[in-house]
C-alpha cells in the first residue's frame, strides 16, 4: 500500500447504530469494488500508521463512504467519531486485491466487514451471489435496506442475540455449519474479525470447499 497521506474533507458523518459511523467524503480517485484506503487524521504517520478501512460507495459514485465502529482503546476511531463535515482527514491510495466480478460466489460478513460487499453490489456485482451476514442483534445489519431490495441476490442475515422472523437465529458459524452441502466450485469471500474468518475457512474446508476459493479480508 503506498503510505503517502493527502488531505479531503468530509462533507457527512452519521451514527447509524450505537458507536457506528459513516463517513464520506467527494471522490477525486478511481477504485474497484472490494478495494481499502488508509485513513488518519493527522498529516504524517508519525507513530500512528493509517487504519485501513474497505470502501462502502460503488465505483462510480461521486461520493466515497467509509464505515467503521469505535474501538474504545483505539487513537484513531474515537476522534474520528466527533468529526463533522468541513473537518479535514487524510487518506491513502486505494489499494488490495479482495475484489469480486460478476460470477456466482458467496459473501460472508460480519460486523462493518459488511463494507466491502456493499461497494461491490453498488457496483453492479449483484448476481448471481449469495449474502451471509452475521450480527448480534438486528440493528446489526448495516445497509440491510440495499441488500434487500435486489431479489437475484440470496441474502441470509444471522443473528445471535435476538430472534425475528425473518432471521436465522443464531451465529453465521453455525448456519454454515448447519448447510448439508455447499457449491464447491464457487469463490468465498470473508469479511470480518480474525477469529470470524479463520472460523469461517475452517468450516468451509470440511465442507469440501477448495483452499484456493476461499479469499479473506480481515477487520482489527
């Protein structure tokens, strides 16, 4: 990733669930769907690298989204939640190689992992995949209005800690583990915590899933 930081100023910032934010900010770059910036809010790296964060806007929008949640015992998020549009961050060039076409493949999120999913389906790549995205609770499903609406795309939405009719009750592990087979000549894309993506691949390799299909980006 090339580390030079340059200067943009947010014209949003909008809690959408308790300590999660969206940001944008005017797009003056290109990028393909899937792909991360650094961002930071000082003008040097000093001690502090850039956080990198996928971007949540398609590809051609004039407007580029970022979603993140708090980390209370982070330097970066909890300024970062306080910032109001005019107020300058920088960032980095978009870089990385999670990217998608448009073929058959599953997505599994959890968490903001749900980013990069989102710029790829505001990006055109809605068909034919299938959406699996893990949350606690049910206002844990960022952007789940956009992800409803297109019905080419199977969209499965697991949480943990509250029922609904319209959810799987219970974690994203476990309904995969729960599935009796699983298409095996189709790529894997996993989104989410360290823990939630090696979970994820293990599952996906006892379910006969080759290594060399499964493609993660990982959340800290």
């Amino acid at each position: 990733m090339d580390n030079e930081l340059r200067l943009v100023r947010l014209t949003s910032n909008t809690e959408i669930a308790d300590g999660v934010f969206v940001i944008t900010f005017k797009r003056d770059f290109e990028f393909t769907a899937g792909q991360v910036i650094g961002i930071s809010i000082e003008d040097n790296t000093n001690n502090n690298m850039p956080r990198l964060y996928s971007i949540a806007s398609g590809e051609d929008e004039a407007q580029v989204t970022i979603l993140f949640n708090i980390k209370d015992d982070g330097w970066l998020t909890p300024q970062l939640a306080t910032y109001k549009a005019g107020d300058a961050i920088y960032i980095t060039a978009p870089s990385g190689s999670f990217v998608n076409t448009n073929e058959p493949a599953h997505w599994i999120a959890a968490g903001t992992g749900i980013a990069p999913f989102r710029s790829m389906l505001r990006s055109g790549l809605t068909t034919p995949k299938t959406l699996i995205q893990g949350g606690r609770f049910k206002n844990s499903f960022y952007f789940e209005d956009e992800f409803k609406v297109h019905n080419q795309l199977k969209y499965i939405r697991c949480c943990s800690q509250e029922n609904d009719a319209e959810l799987y009750s219970g974690r994203l592990t476990v309904y995969l583990k729960e599935q009796s087979s699983l298409p095996s000549d189709q790529k894997y894309y996993l989104c989410g915590s360290p823990e939630m993506v090696v979970e994820v691949r293990d599952i996906l390799i006892s379910k006969h899933i080759p290594y060399e299909n499964i493609i993660a980006e990982i959340y800290f």
